[in-house]
C-alpha cells in the first residue's frame, strides 16, 4: 500500500502513543493537517504558537509524557522558540513538529523559509531536516526517544512540503529506531559508587539533602522521600524539585537560594554532607559559588555526567537514573550494620533557625499576595496543579503554595520566561481534566500570553487565572527599589487592562478582589465557577519578595524583610 | 591547573549539520577552537574530527562531557596524555629568483620536503610533521622569499593499546 508523508507522520505519532497535539496550521503544513482531519487525535488550536510549544511542556510536565506541537514554516517555526529554550533548561520531553518549505527551495529564501534546525540548534537536544520520505517515520520515532530518554529535552523534527507530500510503499519504510551510541551512559559501577555513598552518608553529623527536578523527571518521588525519611535527613528542594518531597514533612526545609528559606540557606551553609538528587546548581540556587556549601562533602546523584562537577565540586558522584540509583541506595540502607552518626544536634539547631526565622509576611489593609497563594492552598487543600508565570507571583507561589505531589508545581525554572504560565496550565488542564488547574500570575507576565484565553474557552478547558496585579512588573521593581535606589524605570505599567472586562471578552469570568476579606469568597466563588475563571487581585503594589539574597551575596546574607536582614 | 593546548579527537555520523554542532558547542559554552582538521574515517558514514583546544584539564573534562550530549557524536576521546602520533601538513609558496634559485632547492632537498607544484617564478613546497617542525620550516624559509602558505589543523592517531 502507498502513503503519504502525512500518513506515515501519523503512524509514527500513532506508534508514540500520541493522543493530544498543540499546534497552528499554516501554509507548509497543510498537508499535515488535511491528515489530521482524517485521524484519531486531538489537536488543541492555540492562538499562537508560544501558547502551542508552551502548552506541549505544561502536557509533558503534568502528565510525565511527551509533549507535542505542530507549527508551520517560517514565522510559526521562529515563535516556537523561546518555548523550546525553556523546556531545554528544564529538560522536558517535547517534539516539535515543524513544516518547511520544499527541499528543492531550501536555501533560496522561499516564502516562510527559516533555517529552524539552525536556529534551535544550540536550545534543542536534537534536531533534524527530514530530507527524504524514507527516513520520516524512523525520525520521527527517534525523536520520541531521544526527547524522552536520559535527561530529556526538546526535539524538534522539520518537515519539508514535498517530502510530507511524496509517497512511498509501506514495505520501504524503515521503522528502526537506531541511536548512535551515547557516551554519556558509560557509567561506572553504580553499586560500587552507592557502598561508596552509603559510607559517606553513615559519617555525617551534619548532612543535607538537595533535590532537583531530575526527582520528578525520574519519577522518583516515592524512593526519594523513603530514602529521606530512612535516613532522617532534612530536605531542601530546588524550585523545580518543589513536589518531589512534601512540603508538609517535618523534614522538609522549603526552597533555598535567592529566594528561598532562612533555614534551607543556613543548613546548606553550615552541613557537612550534602546529598544532591538531579539538581544542576543553578546560580540562582548557589549564589556566590565560594561561599556555598563550604564545610560540605558534597555527594551528587544525576543522570547527566556534564552536571557533575559543572559549578559545584562533587567529592563522589553515582550519574544514573536516581530512580534505580535511590532503590538500591534505600535497600542497602535496610541491611544490618549501617547505622547513621549521631544527628540530634543538627536536626535541634534546624530547628531553632525555622523558629528565628520562619517564612512570613505582614498583613496590611491592602491584598498580601502571600495571603491569596495561602488561602488558595487551604481551599484547594492542596491538591492542585499550580503553573506560574515568572517573577513575584512565581515566588510567592513556590513558598506559600505547600507541594505535597509530583507534577504539581509547573513553572518556568532556568529561562524564566514570563508568558509561560498561563498556556502551560491549558496544557496541564489538557492532561489532567480531573484537577484543579490554577496558574499564579502577574499583571504584567499575564499579558505576555493573553490570547490563549480565546483556547482556554474554545475547548472549555476550566483553568483559573490568579492574577497577583500590582501594577508594576513587579520584580524588576523590587530590584530598583533594592539596588538601584527606587528608579522604577520602566516597570510601572501604567495602562493596566480592566482583566474582568477582558475575561468577559473572551467569554471567560472575570472577578476581581480589591479588600483582604474579599480574597477568600473571590477564590471560593472563582473555584467554584465552571469553565475559564479569571480572578484579578488588586495587591499591595510595592510587596516584596523575601527573604533575599542579593545577587553574587553568600547565601547567609539574607536579607529577610524590608526591615530585617539576617543576623 | 597548567592552561595547554590539547588534542581532541572525535567519532561523528556524517551527517549535513555535525560540524555545526560541535562548533556550536564550542562557542556557546565558552570554548575555543584553535585548529580543526575532518575526513570520513573506515566506515564512510563515520567522520573523524580532531581539533586542538587551549584550557586547562577540568576545561577539557566539562568540554568533552557537552560534545557527548551530541546525538550524532560517537565518541569523543582526549589524545593530549596518550600515545599518539601528531601531524599537521604546509603548503609553502615561494617565489624563486635568480638570487635564491639555488639556496632554495639545497634547503628543500638537506630538509627532504617535497616539492608539489612549480611554476616559472614559484614553487609549492609541502611540509608534514609535528608542529614544532612546521614552525621551523618557517623560521627557515621566512626570509628566503615566502610568499604565502596554507597550514592545516592537526591530525592525530592513537598507537594501539599493546
């Protein structure tokens, strides 16, 4: 039997187990789409295709599978962009479909022509130019592969016209997948570096654990927190680690670095092991780089060995799935004979920093932004998807939205790209019609991607927006106010929309909250309104973010409020 | 940690868009190449690309952990502390003269290069070894009348494990 390209690009995805596409027709993918309409999968019209590629990685991270979009040429190729870049410092699994224009006029500046493999190709894990139809159903199966496996990433496969519109005989299509050796999984004997491992973690008096978003990407969360709990070892999660350990665990310290915790700073300043789990030492984690960790033996499990010893001096290293690595680790752990150092000491002294400095805030006559995130955990109990946007309301999210689950916490961690909120929690709603899906935002990072709305409603997708509107993009703000003696250069937003009226426009709810006693009946009637809710909060414009270390500073110089630095 | 220059080889597919790859790598990630030299190797599918780099060891150790993140790379190995052969090759030009006829052909001939094309008034030498010998051949051809010269990257081998 003869197929098309089309028709072999939808076996391949069929053979992936793909069920839900986020894309944006144009020109070069016509012929794809005149497929799609002949098949069995959902497909999720965005608005623009940020909102597509963003969405796929809101999919991937709600759900653990492979997010998928499909732009055209050209323009629709080049607005996928950023999205790819964010999942690339995230490592999340994405395949990125892009049409192009016939082989025959690459390299001629063709209508919507842009050389997208090499425009991506420092921000993808791989890429290719489909250049033959004998190769597309193969490539696009590796795809799937090479996104999803070691640390994942985004992989984007670009498809000529003719070569979706050739036709070839089923027989001669090649469905092997074949990767080239991948050198980075020659590891050493793990077993020997866990016994290895196991004797450092019996000596320390001291010890810390550091979790990343590799735990969740591992999907190790179970074997990581009986590891921790075995061990009795307090915890501090990175911002993407944030559900890989509960957060309602005694043992659990909050996020550290720039903005995190007193206590999670001081315990990584003051350790003497620390255990670090698919964590790749961001500096926003690390801060000054000498001054972290300093009395620490740091042990550091990953699955990608250009991780270890990247920034932060590894005194062993296990590079492995931490799944696997954390199994043996808790079996061995189990057996006679290992007993821990005496830690009573150190757990008491984290004790007292939680109690000298707990994560706080003041309540006022205005909105406290921490007060809405709170109030929206307590009537959420938790159990929400919570996606950010970038900024403030994405730290305040991360501190006062307590994650006790995976999958949970969906925000732009290494990029930090504002827009990414909102099309990420269409994504996640896409893969988890059963949960609350609410995205945190500012007044100004909502804007960024405001037109998916219009997607949000189209396929009744019931996300709640939370929007924490100070009218000013808000961290930039708290930056001049910090170091650049209160010029607000540019971050005051002058022209806020009225965001009811614009829900209203779309076809969504839009409330609004201006008083604190308003915020609880705002996010109860806002949750409890079918379909797309957007709840504008009128906060307390000049509210900070704290505690903070300022940037290059040593994590235990923080400074903890307006009026209080640390002692 | 002592700043050298060392001598990377690397096992690639031969696909359109590798060499791109890695020196994207380079550039991106704050490396510089200091010379490239590429040819399909046995297996015409499969490129070898030896290329010379100046950084310390823990700069070559976290350059060679981003190229093995390359799909299409199949192995990357660092030749500076092994047993190898190293060789680069120089085409010279020279311009001949009445004046420097006869010195020229004595130096080419006492040195044993080659000479591979000649014309009225010029000859193209070709000179290979290790580039200590290549930066002398310069030294002395320099002032006998060097007219311009195509120098390439370095080719290395590993002896074989006996």
């Amino acid at each position: 039997m003869k197929l098309t390209g089309a028709q072999v690009l939808f076996n391949a995805l069929q053979q992936e187990n793909v069920d839900t596409i986020f894309g944006f027709p144009g020109g070069a993918v016509l012929d794809i789409f005149d497929e799609l309409f002949r098949r069995d999968i959902r497909h999720i019209l965005v608005r623009h295709e940020q909102g597509a590629i963003h969405a796929a990685d809101g999919y991937a991270r709600a759900s653990g599978k492979v997010g998928v979009c499909l732009v055209t040429s050209g323009p629709g190729a080049t607005n996928t962009v950023t999205g790819i870049a964010n999942a690339y410092m995230d490592s999340i699994p994405v395949v990125i479909l892009t049409g192009q224009v016939a082989t025959s006029m690459i390299g001629g500046d063709a209508f919507q022509e842009v050389d997208i493999t090499g425009i991506t190709r420092p921000c993808t894990k791989h890429n290719v130019l489909v250049r033959r139809i004998e190769d597309l159903g193969r490539t696009v199966r590796e795809a799937f592969h090479i996104a999803r496996s070691g640390r994942p990433g985004p992989v984007l496969v670009d498809l000529p016209k003719d070569v979706i519109r050739d036709v070839i005989d089923e027989n001669d299509i090649s469905w092997s997948v074949t990767i080239p050796n991948n050198n980075n999984n020659k590891h050493a004997s793990i077993p020997e570096q866990c016994m290895a491992a196991i004797d450092m973690l019996g000596k320390a008096e001291r010890p810390l654990i550091i979790s990343g978003g590799g735990v969740l990407l591992g999907n190790a969360s179970n074997e990581f927190r009986t590891f921790a709990k075995k061990l009795n070892i307090p915890v501090t999660s990175t911002l993407m680690g944030l559900g890989g350990f509960p957060a309602s665990d005694p043992l659990w310290l909050g996020m550290p670095g720039m903005h995190g915790t007193y206590y999670a700073n001081m315990a990584i300043s003051n350790c003497d092991l620390m255990v670090a789990i698919g964590v790749r030492f961001d500096d926003r984690v690390t801060s000054k780089l000498d001054a972290f960790a300093p009395h620490a033996r740091v042990l550091h499990i990953d699955i990608d060995p250009a991780s270890i010893d990247k920034f932060v001096k590894s005194h062993l290293s296990i590079v492995g799935d931490c799944k696997p690595i954390l199994e043996y680790l808790n079996q061995r752990v189990s057996e006679n004979g290992f007993s821990m150092a005496q830690t009573q000491g150190w757990l008491n002294q984290i004790d007292l920093w939680k109690k000298h400095a707990p994560l706080t805030y003041c309540r006022s006559e205005k909105i406290k932004p921490q007060h809405v995130v709170e109030t929206l955990y307590r009537l959420t109990g938790g159990n929400a998807i919570i996606s950010t946007e970038v900024g403030q309301n994405q730290m305040w999210a991360a501190q006062f939205y307590h994650f006790d689950y995976p999958n949970s916490f969906i925000s732009s961690g290494g990029l930090g790209t504002m827009g990414f909120g909102f099309p990420a929690a269409i994504g996640a709603q896409v893969a988890s019609p059963d949960r609350i899906v609410v995205d945190i935002a500012g007044d100004g990072s909502i804007q960024m991607n405001i037109q998916e709305l219009a997607t949000a409603v189209n396929y009744n997708l019931p996300v709640k927006v939370v929007i924490l509107n100070n009218g000013f993009l808000g961290m930039v703000r708290q930056w001049q106010e910090m170091f650049y003696e209160k010029r607000y250069s540019h971050s005051d937003i002058d022209n806020v929309p009225d965001f009811v009226k614009l829900a209203e426009a779309y076809g969504a709810v839009g409330l609004r909250a201006t008083r604190p006693e308003e915020v609880e009946s705002i996010l109860r009637q806002g949750l409890d309104t079918p379909g797309v809710v957007v709840m504008d909060f009128h906060i307390e414009p000049e509210e900070g973010v704290y505690p903070m270390v300022r940037p290059g500073a040593a994590l235990t110089e923080m400074v903890l409020s307006k009026e209080r630095v640390a002692a | 940690m002592s700043v050298r220059e060392n001598t990377i080889s690397i096992l690639v597919n031969n696909t359109p868009d590798v060499l791109a790859r890695i020196a994207g790598t380079f550039s991106g990630r704050g490396f510089n190449i200091e010379s490239i030299s590429a040819n399909v190797t046995i297996n015409p599918d499969v490129t070898k690309i030896i290329i010379t780099t100046i950084g310390d060891q823990d700069t070559v150790t976290k350059l060679e952990k981003q190229l093995n993140k390359i799909v299409d790379i199949l192995d990357v190995k660092d030749l500076t502390d092994v047993a190898s052969a190293q060789r680069e090759m120089i085409l010279i030009r020279m311009k001949v003269t009445d004046v420097n006829r006869d010195r020229l052909k004595q130096t080419v001939d006492t040195h044993g290069w080659k000479v591979v094309s000649t014309a009225a008034d010029c000859r193209i030498l070709e000179v290979t070894g290790d580039r200590q010998e290549i930066d002398r051949a310069l030294t002395v051809l320099e002032p006998m009348g060097l007219d311009d010269f195509t120098r390439t990257g370095i080719v290395a081998l590993e002896q074989c494990k006996s």
